[in-house]
C-alpha cells in the first residue's frame, strides 16, 4: 500500500506533484513524459501526458494548465471582460502562451483585432505541438504575435484597447511578479480606452487569500471599479479554485451584468462549457469571507 | 529537491496525501500524528494535526474534513435547505459524526429539535477530542443522538421530519454506498414532512462528473424537484469543490430562492464565513458543461 515517490519532480509512469509551502499539494498520474525540464531563454517547461487530465504544461515546476480542465480558466478569463464590454474591438493579451485564452477571444464576432505579447516563443512552439486544442487559437485571422516583454510593450500605448487581459503565471515567480504590481496597472490603465476592461488572474482564494486582498487593493489602486470573480474550478491546480480580477475605467460600469445575453444557441455556436450568462452573474456573489475581506476596495 | 516519501499512509512530520483512481491527489504537509489507523468498530479512523489546515479527520483514507476548511461544506449543507424551508422545526441529520452540521442547524431559531443518526460512537467520540470547533455542534440543547444504522432508524418513521440531511462518507466506500441509492431515498421520502427537504452531498462536479449525474438521476427518481449546488469550494478535497443535492416533495418549490434573506447583523449573530443570501442564489447557476449533463433532470 506503500510506495516511495518523489515530490516536486517526475517519476516516470508515476505522479507529478506540486507542492507550496502552505503545506497543500496536488498531484496528477504521468502516463508519459514528453518534455523534461527543457531550459528555454527564460524559464523551465515540462510537458507530461497524465493518465486522466490529457497533456499538462508545467513552467518553473508549476503547472500551467492541463487539456481536460483549462477551459474554466481561460473560457471565464476572456469571457467576463468580453461580455462586459459594449463594443470590444481590439484586445490585447499579455502573456497567455499557451493559446487558449486567444481561441476564446476569437469566438466573439465584435472583435476585430486580437494582439498577444508573449516573451517566450517556446512555450507557443511547445503549445502547438503539445496543447492542440489550446493551440488552437493561433490560426486566427484576427491575430498578431509581438513577442517581447509585456511591461515594454504595454508601455508605449495610450487608449489602445478596449480589453485588456494578464495571463501570467504565479505571482510568486520572479518572472511573473512584475505583473501583479501598481507600476504594471498604470501602464495597463493607460493602455486602455476609456471605457476598457482589464481581467488578470487573481489566485485561490483560500491557499492565496493574503495575496488576493492585496492584489485587490492593487488594481483598486489604479482602477475605480475592480470586482473578484472566484466560481472557477480547476481541479489541477492547488486548492481546485482561481479567481479573476475583473476592472474598469469607466465608474459608471456594472461588471456583474453582462451587456449581451447567451441563448443556447449562441452558447452551441461558441462551443461554452462553462461560460454562460448565469456563471458570469454568479461568479461575482463572493462567500461570506471574501466578500468582507475585499469588498471594502469595492466602493 | 527530491525526497522519498511513502504515499497512501503517513510519514511523521511530512505528507499524507490521497490518491484517487482518477489519477489526481491532494496533499496536505503532516505536523503531527495523533490517531493513527485506529480501527473503530466500523471504520478505520485517523486524525493529523496538518502544518496548515488544523486537525484533519480520516476515515478508511478519505479525508472528511480538515479544521481550517471544514465551513464552506457544513454551512453550505445546513443553510441551503434550512433558509429554503419555511418553517423547518424537526431536523434530521443521517451521519455527520464531527458535529459541525449540527452546530449550524442549531444557529436557527426556528429550529427546534435536532436529530443525529450515527452508527459510529467512536468518530463523535474522536470529534468531541481531536476537533472542538465543529464538535461544539454537540453541546446544542436542541440535539438527541440515536447510535444506530442510518437506514434501518429512517424507515420507522412516517411524514415526521422538515429537513433530512445526508452527511456520509464518499460513495465509493462500502460503508456509503448504501446512502447513495434509491431505495434509500425512497425511505427518506417517506420520513419526509409533505414539504420536506432534503440535501445530500453529491461529491465533485469535475473528478466524478458520472456518479453527480447518476446521483441526480437517482434522487429525482423519487422528488419532483432536486437541483445541484456546486458553489462549495474546500481545498482540502481531491478536486477542490463538493456540491449537494437539495431536493423538496414540494413540487412548486423554487429551491434556489432563499424565504429568508440575511442581514450583515444576521449573518455576524450566526457567525457565518461562507452562506449568505447571494451565495445561495449562485451556487445554483451552473457552469454549462454540469447544466448540459444534469438539467435534464431537473424539470
């Protein structure tokens, strides 16, 4: 019943497990590892097959994402700003690699241009070959590569974009950190149209509950409206749940309503499995203890 | 960075982790063992101070529940059929050994008797020791505890009961099996008040998206009325989230409207961190993926 493993890293055939130092680990079965701590020009990326969560990309031993449960995640992040928006015409995303992000963005007719800024072209090369169905996103039309640093690019734009989303990895990497500060969300703010709306992965809500306080009070630092979005279920990553922060220059703005409403028709059309517009007005009713720890920065 | 550690079991001082056939785990990092594999007179009972989540209960390897994360599930299964019932003043509780069912059915004025059926004296006993915060649950005037078969004490009784809540262990376990089936429910209706109802964990919408879907189909097979509740997030479960299954003899019911709205003062008197108004409304609106594969049963 006993078997000896080894933690943060692959056992071939055996399990991979990411552990934090909040003492909570979640683990996934290898079936076979495809990429083994490749060494890009700035980061670390392993790519395993697991034995029941598809392919899973893992950067700086964190993972990423994995092809059964990434559609909450990247469907919730484009979607809430999207339908939140009344005309979305040009968005731009940072970071986002792996391509799914960018696959939901093209599903709405309103958009026109679709920009990504991703450093590493290593982890797109890698999502082609290994994430198809995220990949996927990259034979858009609507879509143009920059590959450089977010933080540069973004700064040479005033009131570019109508959205804006950050698809970072954990703000508790060096690489990532950058992205999760006052200094980056006033370049973002100023990147932004007036009425524009920004969504940013905002964590766990309950292994990362300081973190999501302060992060809040970040955005609400830049931002006059700045709402938590946590029904996002993920089981691959720690603690099962990310959350977003949706925000937006313009103070009259309601993000809880989206602007357009999905029959099912639409949402067979978009090929939504998780997404529709009951989860976006749900996602925004905050437990009892989220909601008295942030909704202080709400108003 | 790689360490030996033995799986499915405890290491002093390191990991118990719990693995499911599924292919994914959670961990959580072990402080100090304080039971260890203590063989009760129908289970096998372990409890761990974690480095993290306090003390965690373990029964036959599951983790039931964990000190730090063990509100969202036993507010959420004791709020969602008690503020949809009108007047629920007869509560009955099917398991629920560590007491923190009880003590949010006995934050209700309107209640007035509780009833426990526990087959297994050992586990309140181990509560009452190992996990004061829920088992504080048992000091509750309102409570009678009967040490019987869940099923055997449901079928003596007729029409007599507002709320019948099922708090058993997971499906999976020859011990549970039996609360997951119909002619369990059947008995369960028939102890039922005419506009009784009910909430039965239903496990997790993702890692056991097939048994959610028979679960609801076997339920409804018996009530006019059932609905899924996914909105319950505990990290310290495989998948991060567990939902239940609320379900009335009540045909007009609308069980996602709460007859009682709660105040910031109602909410501080009862002491409630996750259950509020709004959250109750939400945990309803399903992603599309659970509504496509459930909602069929629902009318």
């Amino acid at each position: 019943m006993s078997t000896d493993i080894e933690i943060e890293g692959f056992v071939l055939g055996r399990y991979f497990e990411q552990w934090e130092e909040e003492g909570i680990a979640v683990g996934l079965e290898v079936d076979e590892i495809i990429l083994e701590e490749e060494e890009s020009e700035y980061q670390e990326i392993s790519i395993f097959k697991s034995k029941t969560f598809g392919n899973v990309l893992v950067i700086d031993e964190v993972i990423q994402c994995t092809e059964r449960d990434e559609f909450p995640y990247h469907e919730m992040m484009a979607h809430l700003p999207l339908f939140s928006h009344p005309n979305p015409e040009k968005v731009l995303i940072i970071g986002g690699g792996d391509g799914g992000a960018i696959r939901e963005i093209a599903k709405h007719p309103l958009v026109k241009e679709i920009h990504q800024c991703e450093l590493d072209k290593f982890v797109i090369d890698t999502a082609k070959k290994y994430l198809p169905k995220s990949a996927i996103g990259y034979s858009s039309p609507k879509l143009t590569i920059h590959l450089e640093d977010g933080i540069k690019f973004i700064n040479r734009y005033s009131e570019e974009f109508d959205v804006i989303i950050t698809d970072c990895s954990d703000y508790d990497l060096d690489s990532s950190r950058p992205f999760y500060e006052q200094d980056y969300y006033k370049k973002v703010n100023k990147a932004l149209k007036p009425n524009g709306i920004i969504c940013s992965l905002a964590e766990c809500m309950f292994t990362d509950f300081e973190f999501m306080k302060t992060f809040t009070k970040t955005i609400r630092s830049v931002f006059p409206v700045v709402r938590y979005a946590y029904g996002i279920y993920i089981p691959g990553y720690i603690g099962g749940q990310c959350g977003f922060l949706v925000a937006t220059k313009d103070k009259t703005k309601v993000l809880e309503e989206p602007v357009r409403q999905l029959t099912d028709e639409d949402i067979k059309d978009m090929n939504l499995r998780y997404y529709n517009t009951a989860t976006h007005k749900a996602c925004f009713a905050l437990p009892q203890y989220v909601k008295e720890a942030i909704e202080k920065y709400y108003f």
